[in-house]
C-alpha cells in the first residue's frame, strides 16, 4: 500500500540455486492459482491506478539478477550484458 503513497518498493528474493525464487518471483500463468509475486503486484497496483482520482502516477520498474557479484538486468535488451 505504501507503494501507491508515493513510497520506493522492493521485492527481494535471496537464497540457494534451486531454491525456487525464480518461481515464487514468476510462477505460472496456468494455473492463476500458481501466479508468482510480480505478476500478483502488478494486478494490484494497476487496479489501485484504475480506481484512483485525481491522481498522476508514474511506474517504473526493474527486475535484477545478482549473481556472483554480477548485476544483470532481465528487463534489458541484452540480459547477459553485466551492469556496472
């Protein structure tokens, strides 16, 4: 909720190779049971936009990969590309 009152969110998943943070972050699209985070968070706020008056918004969002000390952006044109 602080998200839609103007404060920064972030989603963290910390944990082993393996461990399912990819799954728990994405889930499946079928079953929407088996919907992961992002996609629940989105939903959310979007339909908190829709129902709000008077009101601009602006959303921005990233999706990072750590891993080996490497950052990689999965929104990025080129996900293998490391950041600096």
């Amino acid at each position: 909720q602080g998200v839609m009152e103007g404060y920064n969110g972030t989603i963290f998943a910390y944990g082993q190779t393996g461990s399912g943070k990819s799954f728990t972050m994405q889930g499946v699209v079928d079953p929407s049971s088996q919907k992961g985070i992002i996609p629940r968070a989105f939903e959310h706020i979007f339909e908190s936009i829709q129902c709000a008056e008077n009101a601009k918004f602006l959303l921005r969002a990233s999706y990072l990969e750590i891993y080996n000390e490497d950052v990689r952006d999965l929104l990025g044109a080129d996900t293998k590309q490391k950041l600096e």
